[in-house]
C-alpha cells in the first residue's frame, strides 16, 4: 500500500440484530427464540430479525407470511422506534466518550475516528473492545466492530466475526484481507452487480483487482472507479460528523393490493403531504422526485424527476408524483408506494467544502 494514502484509526461499531435485540433484552421469555419485528398481519414486512430466527432464512424486507413458512415457531412482535432512538441515544453517548469524530449511520451503527482520541490510547482494537463491553454492560446488548485504516475496510471487517466480535485489519494486512474475500461482502455491491460480477468471472477482491479501471467502468458505469479503488484499500472519505441528509422519503404498504392509478392518487396525496411536513420539519427542500413502485409479486420500481428550481411545497411534489406515476404502464398491482425528495439543499456547499486534508501518519501504525 502507498505510503503517501491517509491512513486513519476507523472504528465501525455495529449493533448485533438491534432491533430484535431490544425487543428480547425487553421481554426476557423471548431470549433465545426465533422472533421478528414487524411482519405480522397477511400484508406485513419483516423490518429485523433475532439470529435465531436467522437461522431459517428469515431476514429483513421479508414477507411475514413467507418468513412464517420458512420459521413456523416464528415470534412476531411490533417496532418501536421511540424504545430503539433512547437506547440509540444511550450507545452514542459511549462513543462520544472516546471521539468527538462519531458519524451514525443509522440508530444501530456509525463510524468512529479515534486517530487521536480522547482516552490518549494508541490502540484502536483496545478502544474498540473497551467500547464493546461498556454497551455490554451499561445498555445491555452486544455489539460487533471492524477496525482499519478507513471507512470501508472498517464496515467490511465489522461483519467477519459477527455476532459480539471484532475483526482488525492493520495497515500491511489490507490488500491480502481484501484480495482473499468474496466480492458479495463488499459494501456497496449489492446482490444484483455481484451476480452481474459472477458472470464475468470475478468472485473474489483478487479477481477483482485484476481487472482495469477502463474494463470496470465500461461493465458497471460510474460505480467500476469506486470498484477499482477500494479492492486496493483506497477510500478517503472521512469521519464526518455532521452528516448531511441527502434524501427525505415516505412510503406506504396497502392492506389490499391497487391495479389502477386512479385508486393510487389519493394515497399518493397523503405521502406527499408527509413528505413536505417531513421537509418543513427539517428546514429543507429539493429538486428530485422519486416515485417508488412495488407491485404485488415484489418486484421493485423507482421513477424519477428533476426540477430546475428547489421546492417543498406538497401541492407541487404531489403533480410531480402523478406525472411520474402516469408516465408508463404499471407492471402488476401495487402493494406499495413512496416518494423521497433528494438532491436537497442542504448538498449545495457539501462538494465545495469536501475534506481534502490528509492525516499524516506513519505506516507503522499501532491498531
């Protein structure tokens, strides 16, 4: 690896089935049982499940009803969001004790940069074990993490020893632990590009590796530059720990399927009216509809509208959800719709005031 790359002490801390955790760390009588959340009903999608449940294939975005098939023993119980922001809440403080540098992710993970940190400790797998024990035993629930030299190496390592486990990845060691791993636990290649990268002969980082930039980009667009870069550990996004929104979205599964747009106008109106309280809510506005389709065999379809000027006006996100549903025959009935406005304002000095420093560190680097 080059020595003049930014080397940096990243920390991704990933909380172990979060939600299904909460949910049992709660009621003790589900410890141990196949349990989801979310998912109950004829109509119902699983939004997390326990690693027993996991076991039988039941995962997230999963019917209840196939999940019920696949786990007949199968617990459902209901999300509760205010339960997972508090105890969410309770983690980050943990972090905040090491690092200034916290970027969350979502309620269950973010990022840490503890180059230097607050503790004074060289040792970022130290750091992250202490971390690990101290949500062990002040929150109650585990949690698993990846430690390298940047963002991405970090995030892919925090999966290896999954559930309750670390993985560290130093400096010398990046290349090989990037070359040896099968490119479906790359993050940021989804299931689609990695079949797509099957097809082509390319199964693990080494295969990967030895294709060009040119190949990459030619089969995979804009993202093959991304591809070519981070199986050679380059990723120089920082920690950031204001991190700007880039979208706001409402969404709504129904209870009986739809076959016409007309019956879809009425539900598209009251997304759209969430969305712009949504948008109010946080002082913003943007340019890009979204219109996102899910028919009833579950298949997935966004449509999408750029406006010259930024808005946030329901009246005006709604005509342009109508045009965008109008614009070509539906495939099959719909089981859900959604709208997100994205290319907000809130992007607009994000690319101007981008980090272009680089931590000067050394390559041997105590992890």
């Amino acid at each position: 690896m080059s020595s003049d790359l930014p080397i940096r002490k990243i920390i991704h801390v990933d909380m172990d089935a979060f939600y299904a955790s909460v949910a049992q760390m709660d009621n003790p009588d589900l410890k141990g049982k196949p349990i989801a959340v979310g998912g109950g009903g004829t109509r119902g999608v699983i939004s997390a499940a326990s690693y027993e449940a996991r076991k039988f294939g039941v995962k997230s975005a999963m019917s209840g009803q196939l999940a019920k098939k696949l786990c007949p023993e199968l617990i459902f119980v209901k999300s509760d969001f205010g339960r997972y922001k508090e105890i969410s809440n309770k983690i980050r403080a943990i972090f905040f004790d090491y690092t200034d540098l916290v970027e969350p992710l979502s309620l269950d993970e973010a990022y840490l940069d503890v180059t230097q940190n607050k503790k004074g400790n060289p040792s970022a797998s130290l750091i992250a074990e202490e971390i690990r024990n101290r949500i062990y035993n002040e929150v109650g629930l585990t949690a698993s993490a990846g430690i390298s030299i940047n963002k991405f190496v970090a995030k892919v390592a925090s999966d290896y020893n999954k559930p309750n486990g670390q993985k560290t990845v130093n400096p010398e060691e990046v290349l090989g632990f990037l070359e040896a791993l099968d490119i479906r636990k790359f993050y940021g290649i989804g299931k689609v590009t990695a079949e797509k990268m099957y097809q082509k002969g390319i199964f693990t980082g080494k295969d990967l590796k030895s294709k060009t930039i040119e190949y990459l980009e030619q089969h995979f667009g804009k993202s093959g530059a991304y591809y070519y870069h981070i199986v050679r550990g380059v990723h120089n996004s920082q920690v950031k720990p204001n991190r700007i929104r880039k979208s706001l979205a409402a969404e709504r599964t129904f209870s009986k399927n739809l076959s016409s747009e007309i019956f879809m106008l009425e539900k598209l109106e009251h997304i759209a009216e969430e969305v712009s309280k949504r948008l109010g809510k946080n002082s913003v506005a943007g340019k890009t509809v979204t219109l996102k389709i899910k028919y009833s065999d579950f298949t997935l379809q966004t449509r999408s509208k750029t406006l010259a000027y930024f808005f946030a006006d329901k009246s005006v996100i709604l005509e342009t959800a109508k045009d965008l549903l109008y614009q070509e025959k539906l495939n099959n009935s719909v089981r859900l719709l959604g709208i997100s406005l994205s290319n907000l304002n809130t992007e607009q000095n994000t690319k101007k005031t981008e980090e272009k420093k680089s931590v000067s560190v050394q390559l041997k680097f105590k992890f």
